[in-house]
C-alpha cells in the first residue's frame, strides 16, 4: 500500500466503495430491466415499443410497493417523542 493510506482513509474508501456500488447496480438495472433500453437486435429494429406491461412492472418495483405501505417518516419513535404532550 502506499504512503497515503492511513487509518484516517478507511472510512472514505468505505463511502467511496459503497457509492460505486450503488452506481454499478443502478446502471446494470437500467442497462438489463429498463424497457426503453433497446439491446437486443429484435427490438432495436422496432420504431415503437408497445410495452406498456413491462413499463409498469419496472417503475413500479419491489421496494416502491414496500414503501408505499411504511408512514413517510424517517424517525417514527422520534416523532412520536417530541409530538407528544407532556402530563
């Protein structure tokens, strides 16, 4: 390793190597799962993709379809503590 990496570097490696992650998963979804992403020959050589099913079914995924039944809260026990009245 060289001069520079210190202690004081692992935890930016650690942010760094997790959002370079978060970038190559993202990409690969869009690249495969995307429908308007046209990578095989068939439907490239389609003017207009009629899929309207496969549009549906990326936009709404799996973790929107949890967060639609989770309160839009970050901090729920929080809230609830400083909401509250005092007696």
């Amino acid at each position: 390793m060289g001069r520079w990496v210190r202690p004081e570097v692992y935890p930016l490696l650690g942010a760094m190597g997790f959002v370079t992650s978060m970038v190559v998963f993202q990409l690969t979804r869009n690249a495969l799962l995307n429908p308007d992403c046209r990578i095989s020959k068939e439907n490239r050589k389609m003017g207009i993709l009629e899929n309207e099913e496969e549009g549906e079914k990326y936009a709404q995924h799996n973790l929107r379809k949890y967060l639609r039944t989770r309160p839009p809260q970050v901090m729920p026990s929080l809230n609830r503590f400083f909401s509250e009245e005092e007696h």
